[in-house]
C-alpha cells in the first residue's frame, strides 16, 4: 500500500460513519489519524478508532464541528500536516479550504478557489454550458427583483424551480406552477438561502416534472489526470434527501454513459480540479441536464467504490497530498464508458427517527456486504446531528441479484434502542416498481405513507 511519502498525520474534521471511514483509510495507508468530538460525542465509535482524539467544543455544531479556529488549533497542536473535512460540515466551505491552506496545512479536497466557483450554482451552470454540458433553461444570473423574474418564467415557461444559487439540500428550493404564485415564493427562497447559507440569491430554472437523479464520481489531480467511475443513480428521494443509491443507473446507456463523461472530464480538467467529486445531472425522456458539482467525497461512494473496486478515500487523500492519483486508476478514463466497471451495487441509507441507546446491534455478513456506520451495542445516537446512522451496501453480478442480496442483508440487520426506517427500505426493495428499474424523483413521495406504515 502506497503511503503519502511528506503525511504522517492526519486530522479529521467530521464525526460518525465518514470519520471512521477516513480513519480506517489512513490507517491502511500508515498514516496516523487524529480525531476531533465535541461533548455529545465522547464515546462515538471515531474517537475510540482513532490514534488521539481532541475534543472542541460543547454539542451544538456551530461551537464544535464548524469551528474552524478549534479545528486548525487542534490540528497544529497534535502536529498533522493535513486536514480531511469529510461529508457535510466545512467540507464545501471555499473559507474553510483558504483558512487551512494558510495555516500551512493539507486540505484534502479541491483548491478554495475552485470550491467557491462550483459552489456557486449560477457560476457552475454557464462553466457547465461551456464543456457541452447540457443545461435546463434558465437565468443565467441571481434573480430577486419580481418584474424580472416574471419576465424570465415567460420565457423558460412554467413550471418552474427556485434555487438558492450557494443551497443544497432542499434549502432555499420552491416549485412554482402559476405566475401569480412567483413574488411570493421568490421572497420566501431568498428568506431561507440567506437563513441556511448566508446568501440570499436565488436563481431560476425549468422545472422537471419526473426526471432521473444521476451523479458521476470524479477523482482528479494535480497532473490533469481525470478518473470517471461510472455513474450513481439517486433517484429514491423523500423531500430532496437520498435514500437509496446505485450503480451503474438504470436509465443510463453507453452512450450517455459516455457524453457525460467526455463533458465532465473535460470540465474537471479545465478547471484543474483535485481530490475526489461528483457532478450531478437529472435525466428525463433520454437527455440529461447538468445540475451540480458537489467538490468532496460523496456518503455514497461505497456504492462505487464496490463496482470500481477503487478506494476513493485513499485516492482522494494521495491526490491531495502528493498531487497524483495512482496505478488503481490507470484503466479509467472517460472513453471506457463504464466498461471497467463490475457487477450492481446498491446502497441503503439507514436513518434514526428519533434518539435513543442502542440496545441491541446485529450486524449482516456474507459476500458482497458491507456496512458502514458508527453504531455499536450500547453507544447514544444524539438529537443533535444528521439522522443517518449506517450505510448499508451489497455488490452482486447484476441488479436482480443485487435487489435479493439487500433484501437478505435488511432482514439480518437489526437495530434496538432506537426507531429507524429499515422497514421503509425492505417495503422499497420487494416493490415491483423498484425492481423494473423504472421509476422518478417523484415515485417515493407518492408511496411514502403506505411505505411507512411497514
């Protein structure tokens, strides 16, 4: 295993599932890995694994896990020459990547002036425009005068989506049919992108009734080297936020397959971008539209990492410590049109409705399972935090097979203490219509009672 020749150490900005996947990266690589926890988290599964653990702060985010003096201080002192900000948190923070770098320390992710461009929806969109990416209509800039923005939906026509141009997550994200509703929602977009991201603007777009939600995973480095691992369906959504991922999608042939990649690689490359990402796309009636780029490593790249058979976190960390990606990435480029990749791998999010102490953990095995988490018997899952508590990823010869693989690894999982929704999940994989393959964004929402009555 190739370790960083300059990187002894490394720490980890982050908590729970991602900050032990990192610390397990790092420690097959021999690097040290340093974790950080703020009081609500003293006993989680990251600080036991890891080699020191700092605490930083009282449980609110705002006091721990997003302060960046905390975490700089805390990296300087236990002597780590990098930091890896994980999933969430400061991951996409161009500040944070700046304030890290000036302190004289690694930021395991893009350059800062690269994350403020693509974190940018309005800026990404025309750079997109530029590579063949194909776009939905919309303004080509923020929007918050009503006369404008009237003026804009009659051209793309209805219906339309307001987006927050920093936003993600839902946040900052209003559907408008009818032009008498687009003041009203306007004003309400801007109110909550200024509320969740410190940005008011907002950008308008077409609005896609029932597309696909297709992403590929990116790894690039400092050499113009750009690695395309197939792509990841998301389309199992409850109000904008994945549930089940897969891959490869099956709404995507191999000549999508490869006018994304040819696009995306040539964006990447362009913009020199380093580490690992993912640019997101809807598909609908066998076209695809450019989205997003999401410039860190996503939760669901195990479902990749299973049909690529690459590590990303350990790519990731040598693209941004050495500046190269090594020999594992060779056979991959963006003309192999997932040629490369083996097999069907599908990804469960498993989600706690509530707090509580696990009182009872069961863990499934076998070939071609794997579970990510940070739970174990007796550990706390607090209020505080995102509500995903484990990943649960199977790999198999082809999708059928797959779909049966997480079907039996549901039925071993078993979590007590708390509530989750691995019912919902075991209702989603014996569904017919999940198992044609053919469905939208809008397929779960319309089956989500009878689904969570399970």
């Amino acid at each position: 295993m190739k370790k960083p020749a300059h990187l002894k150490r490394l720490l980890i900005a982050n908590r729970g599932e991602i900050a032990v996947r990192i610390i397990r990266a790092c420690h097959e690589m021999g690097i040290e890995a340093v974790a950080v926890y703020s009081t609500a988290d003293k006993d989680s599964l990251h600080v036991r694994l890891a080699d020191k653990a700092i605490c930083i702060g009282p449980p609110p985010s705002a006091k721990s896990y997003l302060d960046r003096n905390n975490l700089v201080m805390a990296a300087i002192n236990s002597e780590c020459e990098a930091i890896h900000p994980g999933v969430g948190f400061l991951s996409e923070s161009a500040s944070f990547a700046k304030f890290v770098r000036d302190r004289g320390l690694i930021f395991i992710g893009p350059d800062p002036e690269v994350i403020e461009l693509l974190g940018d929806k309005v800026i990404a969109r025309d750079t997109a425009r530029r590579f063949a990416l194909p776009v939905t209509p919309g303004t080509r800039e923020a929007v918050d005068d009503p006369q404008k923005a009237l003026e804009a939906v009659r051209e793309i026509g209805l219906p339309v989506i307001i987006k927050a141009a920093a936003g993600g997550g839902g946040k900052g994200m209003r559907i408008v049919r009818r032009e008498e509703d687009l003041a009203e929602n306007l004003s309400i977009a801007g109110r909550e992108a200024e509320a969740n991201f410190a940005d008011g603007r907002v950008f308008i777009e077409r609005y896609l009734e029932n597309p696909r939600h297709v992403e590929l995973q990116i790894i690039a480095d400092s050499n113009g080297t750009v690695a395309v691992l197939g792509e990841r369906d998301c389309t199992v959504q409850k109000n904008h936020q994945k549930l089940i991922e897969e891959s490869p999608s099956p709404a995507v042939d191999n000549d999508m397959r490869r006018r994304m990649s040819e696009g995306a690689s040539a964006m990447f490359r362009e913009l020199k971008y380093r580490g690992a990402g993912t640019i997101e796309f809807l598909v609908e009636k066998g076209e695809f539209y450019f989205m997003e780029v999401n410039a860190r490593v996503q939760v669901e790249h195990p479902v990749s990492e299973f049909v690529s058979g690459v590590d990303i976190i350990r790519q990731q960390i040598l693209a941004c410590s050495e500046g190269k990606i090594d020999g594992e990435l060779e056979e991959f480029n963006a003309k192999n049109s997932g040629k490369n990749l083996k097999g069907h791998a599908i990804e469960c999010r498993i989600n706690a409705l509530g707090p509580g102490k696990i009182s009872r953990l069961e863990i499934p095995g076998g070939p071609g399972v794997r579970f990510d988490s940070f739970l174990y018997q007796g550990c706390t899952v607090s209020p505080h935090y995102d509500s995903m508590v484990a990943k649960l990823i199977v790999h198999n010869r082809d999708r059928e097979a797959a779909i049966a693989r997480m079907i039996r690894a549901l039925n071993e999982l078993c979590i007590e203490g708390i509530k989750t929704n691995i019912n919902q999940q075991r209702w989603i994989m014996r569904s017919d219509v999940f198992k044609s393959g053919d469905f939208a964004t809008s397929w779960y929402e319309t089956i989500a009672k009878e689904a969570e009555h399970e």
